[in-house]
C-alpha cells in the first residue's frame, strides 16, 4: 500500500504527463516543422525589390535550383515563389517560361486564381505583340 | 519560450478521476505561462479575424515613416513568412509590386489608399495588411551601434472594408546578442539570416524579420489567429 505522499507523487506525474500531452496535442511540440521550404526567396524578393542592376537570370538559377532541390526532399515551395519566379522569366524575356510557373502557381494556391489568370492573360499579351 | 513534450499520454483512467479537471487547469495554466495556448491572451482580441476567415492575404508595400529607404525592401519582403506559415496564402510580392505600379500607384502610401473593393477585384484577396514602419535602422551609441526596427500593421476585410486585426511590434539587434531563440521561430530565422549572409550589408533586415515574426506569426501574443491552411487549425472561440 502507498503512502499519502507517494500517491501524490504519482498523481503529480500522471498531472505532468497529461498536460505535457495536451499541450503536444496543442500544437506546442519542441521543433514544429515549417509548412514550406523557404530557402533563398525572402533574400531573393529582397534583393529584387532593392533594385538596382540585377541579372534576373541570377536570381533564376538560384531558384531554380531550390525549387528542384525541394521538390526531391517532398518538401512544398512557399507561396510567391513561382510567382516570383515568373517575374524574373519575364524580364529575361521568356514569357512562355513565366506563363508555365504562374499556372503552378495557380495549381499549388487556388486562391491565386483570379490574380494568376490575370496576370497569364497579361503574359499572353505581351508574348503576342 | 520553447515547449517541450516528452511522455505518452495516460490511460482513460486518469481522465475520469476527479483530478481530471485539476489537471485540465494546471494543463492550461502551463500552456498560457509557456506562451504556446492559443486561448488565454486576454490582451488580444482576434474574434473579428476568425469570424472573418480570409484563406488569402494581399501584403501591400509597407509605408515608411524612418529615414532609410531600405526599410521598404527590408520589411516588405520579410512580411510575407510569417503569415504564411501561420496558414494563410499570400500573394507574390514582387508581382503585387509591380501590378500596382503598372496601375498608376507608385508609392506605398498611394496603395494604401486605393479603395478596397479595387483590390478586391484586381488580386481577388480576402483580405489585405497594411503595415507601417515607425523605425528602421541603426541607433548609434558612444561605442556600438544597434539596429531597431518596429513597425504597426491592420489587416482589412476586402469585402466588406472592415479592419479585422491590428497589432505592432519591435525587434533589436542589441536582444540576439548571446542569445539563441529557440522554436520554429529560431529555426525560420536562422534560415533567413544565413541565407543572405555575404549578399546584404544591412543589419536591420534581419531584425526586420524577428518584428514581422513578432507582429504577425499565429502564436505569439500580437499575432494573428491561425489560417485555413496551418497544420493544426484552431477551432473559432
């Protein structure tokens, strides 16, 4: 038979080990992974938005590369960055590379939908003329 | 602060004795001490935000009220994560950017004075956060210098012009020295800090990253209520 104290311990325990649960439940685990893999392109839109003399087929290599790199590890890219992507394909001067990344866009975001379709329409245009 | 779980959860039994709901209580009490619980900031009021439930969120170019031009870039493109981590997509900043400018609308301050239902049908967004910058930049002192950045933000309702969530927020350089943040917001920091080590010779963007965390991220105690897209979706209180 336990003693008071021991019990108490015990139900202490058993306390700590629910709320510990609970708050794992909550979503408050040590090192929650991130939903996106954001590599290069917060620095990347940065940079671009400094301005300044840029290659955009610099900024396209670098995520480019990324973005294959994420795929091979199942991880999702983040939003904008097909998005960011097309814009640099456009000042290069490959609509039709732009175009293919804004659908991907559109796939992976639905609710970019109505700015995505714009912005093809857009693309379109400009490939047009 | 961190949280940490260890331990399997116990059995039925536990959860039918009488201490059930102390140990409910004290469950509560330790996820609001440890700043993880998302009920329990009576400070924050995020009821008009969860009854709204934007899935999409139009970034505008923040307005700057410092000095240094560079605060534009630097915020505005840190804006982005943390809402998006915390469930919500956000539109492409830079093609928002270039949208607008293409529109006639060539300053921040200018975009945040287009009508709602404007951006409503260019960018087809639920909703849209405004943010401006109150300081960026290094404050210099007799022997060091240390780089601050605080910025106040709303998000408004495209549909209805209503402002659904405000909040503010500040970072220093002078607080990460010695110091290692830990959690998912240390780990998304360290991300963007080693990406652009070399590339960038401005302090405070960095510390632009920590206030955006701080201003935005589902969580912390200015941030916003999880979105539809976070991995663990809060039920509306």
């Amino acid at each position: 038979m336990s003693s008071s104290r021991s019990r108490t311990a015990f139900a202490l325990g058993k306390s700590l080990a629910l709320s510990l649960s609970i708050a794992a439940l909550a979503g408050c685990a040590s090192t929650p992974q991130p939903l996106y893999d954001w590599g290069n392109y917060i620095g990347a839109t940065y940079l671009y938005l400094k301005g300044g003399d840029q290659d955009p087929l610099r900024g396209i290599e670098q995520l480019e590369a990324q973005l294959q790199k994420s795929e091979a590890s199942g991880r999702l890219p983040p939003p904008g960055l097909h998005g960011h992507l097309a814009l640099l394909h456009s000042k290069a001067g490959n609509e039709q590379a732009a175009i293919a990344h804004l659908h991907r866009e559109r796939a992976r975001f639905p609710e970019s939908a109505a700015y995505t379709e714009f912005l093809i329409a857009n693309f379109k245009r400009k490939d047009a003329q | 602060m961190k949280c940490s779980t260890k331990g399997p959860a116990t059995s039925g039994a536990a959860l039918q004795s009488p201490s059930a709901w102390r140990t409910v209580a004290l469950a509560l009490a330790t996820l609001t001490l440890g700043g993880c619980a998302s009920t329990g900031r009576e400070s924050k009021d995020l009821s008009a935000l969860i009854t709204a439930r934007p899935a999409s969120i139009l970034v505008l170019p923040p307005v700057n009220e410092s000095p240094e031009v560079l605060a534009v870039p630097g915020v505005f493109s840190q804006l982005t994560m943390p809402l998006a981590e915390s469930g919500y997509y956000v539109f492409p900043i830079t093609l928002v950017d270039e949208t607008l400018k293409a529109n006639g609308v060539q300053t921040p301050a200018e975009s945040h004075r287009v009508e709602y239902s404007k951006l409503r049908d260019i960018f087809g967004a639920d909703a849209a956060l405004y943010v401006s910058i109150k300081q960026y930049g290094s404050i210099y002192r007799v022997v060091s210098s240390d780089a601050v950045v605080v910025m106040h933000g709303e998000i408004k309702d495209l549909r209805t012009g209503e402002t659904i969530w405000r909040g503010k927020a500040s970072a220093s350089s002078a607080e990460q020295q010695g110091q290692t943040q830990g959690g998912l917001a240390g780990l998304l920091i360290r991300a963007v800090v080693e990406q652009i080590i070399g590339a960038v010779s401005d302090r405070s963007f960095p510390v632009a990253g920590v206030a955006s965390h701080r201003l935005l991220k589902a969580g912390t105690p200015e941030g916003v209520a999880p979105g539809p897209r976070a991995r663990a979706p809060v039920e509306a209180r």
